[in-house]
C-alpha cells in the first residue's frame, strides 16, 4: 500500500462526528438509500461507516431500505466475483438477524447486451480508450435499471458512493460542482429523482486504510483479507459505475478480466505469479483481444464495413478505411477459446462457480450469427459440440429452411453472377422474416436497405469509386 501525503479527514473530524453526519443525513428525509459496492477498499469503507452508524439507531428510527447493490458484469475478476457473492450473502443474513435495513443484489447486464453477445455475436472490437462500449451496456444501464425501479417504487432515492476528493482533480472538480448548498448531498447527473451522498469524500487514501484496519467489519469479513488481496494483485479498485462521469478504472484495477482499455492486466498477472495459475486461459484470451488492437493487423481480423453496411474513410487519409467489427471467422476462434478455457478451469477449479460464457449468451450469439451475419452453416452448436463434447438444447424451427448444402450452391451460383453471396443472403433473409406477416410492406424497406449497403470490394473503394461517409 502506498504511504500518502493528503490531510487526514480526522485531522478536522473525528469518527463520532462522521458517525452522526451519517444518522442526520439518513434520518433527514424518507428517500431510500441505494449503496453501491464494488468489494474494493473505498466501498467497503463507505459500507462499514453506514452500518455502524445506522446500528447505534434505535430500531424504530432505522426502518429506511438501504440497497446495497454491486455491479457483475459477468466477465468480473474471479477473486472478486467470489468476494462480492459471499459479501452479499452475509449482509442480508447478518442484517436480517439484527433488524437493520440492509439488503443486497448484484446488478448484472441483460444478456443481449453482455461483452460475449457484443463482442462473438455482433462482432464489436475489443474495447479501446476512444471506444469504450462495454461501459454503458454491462456497468451504467444495470444500474441506472435498479435505480430507477426504486424510483418508480419510491419516488426519490438517495445513491450513497464510496468516492474520494483526492481521487483526482477531475473527481473533486465533478463532485463539487453538483453539491446542493446548505445540504450533504448531491445532485445525480443522469436522475432527476435521485440524490447522491459521499461519506468518505474527505477521506485520504490512508484514512481508509486506517479506518479498515482499526475497525472490524461487522457484516463477518476480514478487513485483512482485503489488504492482502491488494498487495497480491498490486491493484487499485474499480467503483461501480453509475454514470459517465466516473472515470476509467486506471492501469491498475479490480474490474473485468476482459479489460483491454489498460494496455497491460497487472492485476491477473500478479493474480498468476501469486499461485492463482488456473487463471492463465484467462490472461491469454484478454491477450489476444488485445492484440488485434494493433493498427498494422486490424484488417486481418476485422471487416472493411460497419455493422450498418457502410464504409467509413479515414478523416485524414482517404486511402484508408477505417475498419468494422471483427470477421465472423475470429468471433468464432474466440468462442472456441472461451469454451476451452470454461472446461479447462470447470477441471481445475470445480468448486469455483465463474462460467465464463452462459447457455443464454450462446443462444443469443447463435441467433444474431444466423439472422444477421449468413451463418447458414449453424456454426455455433458444431464449435459447442467440437470443444465441450456435448450439446446444449438448441432450437431447431427459428433457424429457417437453408443450411449449409443450400450455401455451397448459392455461392457457385454467386460466383457464376458475379454477385457478393452475402447481399444475396442478405435480400433472402430479408424476404423470410416478412413471412407469415399480414402487412408485408415492411419487406420493401428491409430489402431497400440491403441495397442501400455498399457491396463494392474494399480494392474498388479505395481506386476512388466511394465517398467518405466522414
């Protein structure tokens, strides 16, 4: 851990007083808190200060719900997957126990929007610094779903953060400017009915540590557990992120075992040195997502057209295109990897319950290869079968009537017309999903919009026959 120079809170406060701006704030108004838990240092601390303060209440003062939800989202770090799942699991059983208001939930993303759908399915690269997709699917719209149900339900909530000033300028500067004078609170910037409270604004970073390590946790953990996975991974954490305000989880995080925003995962590395070495599938498959980052191979692996059949030249040079999602053939080597490396750890680690892909993100990514990519070979229940060495059960009637001995025709007969197979597969999908309508006018401006597709080479494009759609 690091040895800080920042003021200590309790330089100014002492921890009664932070213990009674805690019980004033939660006893000001009728609007629930939702506390958001990552299981690193700051949120366990924010956590920690709530629950002690909230248990000197008297019980009939301390009826208020308090949320406590933390963010999986479902490609998390396995130790901290573990760590969140047991935590959770010992709040509402201590809680319940002692009558306090506590409960808590993970949010996760709906499958459809999960990194594996994204990225195997609908062949998005792998997130990058300018291009972090995954951020708002699988982080801010779980959590903005949960906050605004309780919303809904509630009317106003209060969203209590374990977030820090001395973070950086950029945090005490957006901090500062949503406070509401005359209160503790603040407003949030994506809810008009919810507030936000951050007990450990204050804090430094040896405050937190110091508070941990001098105070038990009272829901069962070992706050010396938490230290010591720190020290292992070398790592700082990753907040739960509610908005796009919070910022990148840095170059050294607890977060997703995917990331390939940081250029180097220190966090699995010190995780595999320290003994942890079932999770080298893991660092390899990040690896090679990041990988194909690299400017000089983006084109081995990914398309020359965007998802929307366009092309995009670059602004500065139009003799290069800037490149689209990944080519199905990569989506499939990396589904292949991700299957192995699910079986190899099930074999090592058969008490670890950390999937790495779920049955419903395979049924998803199997629906958007056949419906929107050509895959009329069905690839994905053969790659399953190939690797795991069993089926799952797959549906058999929404895959529609060709297959693969009808795309070996059709590509003969492509060539023979000198048509791309892929705009013909495209017009024909486009004619059986307007099958069984009623109104079948729709079918007039799906096939309108394959043609509207450009279906030229990437050779013929940059001879100067396209436009810059820049």
């Amino acid at each position: 851990m690091q040895v800080s120079k920042e003021r200590s809170v309790f330089n100014d406060r002492s921890l009664a007083q932070i213990y009674e701006e805690i019980k004033d704030v939660y006893q000001s108004d009728n609007r629930p808190w939702i506390v958001g838990y990552s299981g690193g240092k700051d949120s366990t601390a924010a956590l920690q200060l709530i629950w002690y303060a909230l248990s000197s209440l008297p019980r009939e003062r301390r009826i208020k719900p308090v949320y406590v939800i933390a963010s999986d989202t479902l490609v998390e770090t396995p130790v901290i997957v573990d760590r969140i799942t047991a935590t959770l699991g010992k709040i509402n059983e201590i809680s319940t126990r002692n009558g306090l208001p506590f409960s808590g939930t993970k949010v996760q993303p709906r499958f459809s929007e999960s990194f594996w759908v994204n990225l195997i399915g609908k062949g998005y690269p792998a997130p990058q610094q300018q291009f972090r997709w995954c951020t708002d699917r699988m982080k801010i719209r779980p959590a903005d779903r949960f906050i605004t149900q309780k919303v809904s339900e509630h009317g106003e909530v209060v969203v209590v953060l374990g977030v820090r000033k001395s973070e950086s300028m950029t945090r005490a500067q957006v901090m500062s400017l949503h406070e509401i004078k005359g209160t503790m609170l603040s407003r949030h910037t994506r809810f008009s009915g919810a507030f936000v409270y951050t007990p450990i604004r204050d804090f430094s970073l040896d405050d937190v540590w110091s508070y941990l390590l001098q105070n038990p946790c009272p829901w069962g953990d070992n706050n010396r557990d938490l230290v010591a996975l720190y020290r292992t991974a070398n790592s700082g954490e990753c907040p739960l992120v509610v908005d796009d305000t919070t910022p990148s989880c840095g170059n050294s995080r607890f977060g997703c075992w995917v990331c390939t925003v940081v250029r180097q995962d220190k966090t699995m590395e010190a995780l595999i040195d320290s003994g942890e070495e079932w999770m080298e599938p893991l660092l390899e498959i990040r690896n090679l997502l990041a990988s194909t980052q690299d400017p000089s191979v983006k084109r081995l692996y990914r398309e020359y057209k965007l998802r929307s059949g366009s092309v995009l030249l670059h602004r500065s040079d139009s003799r290069r295109v800037v490149p689209g999602p990944y080519k199905l053939e990569f989506c499939k080597e990396v589904l292949r990897r991700v299957l192995k490396a699910d079986s190899q750890i099930s074999a090592t680690k058969p008490d670890l319950d950390f999937p790495l892909i779920r049955d419903e993100e395979l049924h998803e990514i199997r629906r958007i290869w056949r419906t929107e990519r050509g895959d009329w070979q069905d690839s994905l229940p053969r790659i399953y079968n190939e690797v795991v060495g069993s089926d799952l059960r797959w549906v058999d009637d929404d895959i529609g009537p060709f297959g693969e001995m009808e795309l070996v025709i059709l590509e003969k007969i492509c060539r023979e017309g000198n048509l791309p197979t892929s705009l013909v597969i495209k017009l024909i999908d486009a004619e059986l999903s307007s099958q069984g309508m009623s109104r079948r006018s729709s079918v007039f401006a799906r096939i309108d919009k394959v043609l509207r597709e450009e279906w030229r080479s990437e050779e013929d494009i940059l001879n100067g026959k396209a436009v810059s759609l820049d």
